[in-house]
C-alpha cells in the first residue's frame, strides 16, 4: 500500500529530525501489525509510506494506529 500522510493545511513544520523519529514509529507499528515498511520518505509538509501487508489486513484501521500512535509521541 502507498500510503501518505500530510499535515493539516500543508503547513511546512516537519524536520529532518522529525523525520526519522516518524520512521522508528511506523516501523514499529507496522511490525506489530505484521506488516512491513518497505520505503519511507518525506518532505516538510507530507510524509510517504510505502508498506507490504496482506490483503485482508484492516486498512483503515492500520492507518488510523499509525496516526494515533505517531501523534502521541
């Protein structure tokens, strides 16, 4: 799935820092929903996530985790 994330009104507010924390957090997530993240990129307004799950697997469910999760951190 290619999935992307923006940031509300595409304000210009993400680091590089911000950045690879977001990668650590999605790729823990993704993992303990056993999928993986294959590729992930980003700018200062969107990030890009490209992850290999099964067909069957909840998406917007996962989506939904992986937005609460990385905002609470």
């Amino acid at each position: 799935y290619h999935i992307i994330l923006t940031v509300k009104y595409r304000h210009k507010c993400l680091t590089r820092a911000m950045l690879a924390r977001m990668r650590d957090i999605f790729e823990r997530v993704s993992s303990s929903w056993r999928c993986r993240l294959v590729e992930f990129g980003g700018e200062e307004d969107h990030v890009h996530l490209l992850v290999e799950a099964h067909p069957s697997m909840n998406l917007a469910r996962f989506v939904g985790n992986l937005k609460t999760v990385s905002s609470r951190y």
